[in-house]
C-alpha cells in the first residue's frame, strides 16, 4: 500500500510491504523536501547588444535550484544595474535601476530592461534572497552572481555598418554562422570569437536571418 502527502511543499512516500516469512510489517519512507537557494543561474541573455532607447532582443533569465538542483518556486529575484545606463518598468510604470521578481513554478524568471540614451557597455546582476525571512534591500542576505552585459550602441539613420556577436544561450560564441540580411546581397559569417560584419546596410527595418 502506498500513501502519499504534502506538508509545507514536502512530498512523503510510505510503502508499506508483507510477506508470510516476515515477524511484522517493513515500512519504507521516502521524502524529497526543497532545500536552501544554493544556485543562481543566467540562463538567457547573457551577452547582447542594443540600439540606446531601446530593449535588447533576448529577456534576462535566471534559473534558481537548490544544492540536489531541485528548482526552486516563489523565490524572490532582484535584477539590478549595476553599471550603464539603463532602467527597469515596474508593472505601475514606474522606472527603477532594480527589479523584484518571483520564480515561477520551474523556478525561472526573467525581465527585459530598457536602454538609456548613454551609449556604452550596461552591466546587470542577478541574485535571490536566501531566505523569505530576509531583506532584499540588505546585501548579505542576497545570493548568486548572475551577470547579463549589453552594448548599447547609438541608434542612427542612413547607411550603416552592422556588427555583432553571435553566442549560445550560454554565453558561448559560436564560429562560422552565416548572417545574412533578407532582400539584399549582403551576408557575412562568424569568425572564431562569434563576431560578424556588415557593411554598407541600408537605413530602415532589416530582417537577419
């Protein structure tokens, strides 16, 4: 016979086995309880680039797990910057350099922020509250070293040269990918570090694929 049960998010399996031979019944007891914010990783983001005025194309993710690597629900995220110009939209409007999330049930959250008019590099961390007895505004009760970098370029008109990188969802570049941009002739392909160039790219929308 197996029963189960949940208390304060804590899942209990017993079996419960007999057999003729057997004085008395053998009971087996299996917990698996969430454990202590242990990591806290960038997951998506990590390295872009973006016009100033505008948000970078991928969000900022964060995974949060415990040390057996459970994912960690309703776990209280504080995206920060910490270097650049560049802000946060609360869900009141209100811009702010730091923004409060909750994981959600795969323990991941993740933001998207906007780029100030200061061309340049923007550095944002990511850390989660040890504790929910804890204080966000305090720094040691904060952990994890999640950091996502953009470069934030000044947007222009007219012809233009168009260069980047292209990276795994890891932060890894990745060599001899070919950047094309539709409607023209234009095309280039990554070198061993990710980057591309593209010269002489015609002013209005274009579409890389």
């Amino acid at each position: 016979m197996v029963h189960a049960w949940q208390t304060n998010r804590t899942w209990r399996n017993v079996v419960k086995a007999s057999n003729q031979t057997l004085a008395e019944d053998v009971t087996f007891v299996a917990t698996t309880e969430r454990g202590a914010v242990y990591k806290v990783l960038g997951d998506t983001g990590l390295n872009q680039f973006a016009e100033t005025g505008s948000q970078p194309l991928e969000l900022l993710s964060v995974v949060v797990r415990d040390r057996e690597d459970n994912d960690l629900p309703n776990v209280p995220v504080l995206f920060k910057v910490e270097e650049g110009d560049a802000f946060f939209v609360d869900a009141q409007g209100n811009k702010s350099a730091s923004l409060l999330l909750n994981t959600d049930k795969n323990g991941i959250t993740a933001t998207r922020p906007t780029v100030g008019s200061t061309p340049g590099l923007i550095r944002i961390s990511a850390k989660a509250l040890k504790l929910l007895t804890g204080d966000v505004n305090t720094p040691a009760d904060l952990t994890g070293n999640a950091t996502y970098l953009i470069q934030a370029k000044q947007a222009q008109d007219g012809p233009a040269s168009f260069k980047g990188y292209i990276y795994t969802d890891k932060g890894e570049p990745l060599p001899g990918v070919r950047i094309s941009i539709g409607r023209t002739s234009l095309s280039a392909t990554t070198d061993d570090t990710g980057a591309f160039e593209l010269d002489d790219v015609v002013p209005g929308r274009i579409d890389c694929s």
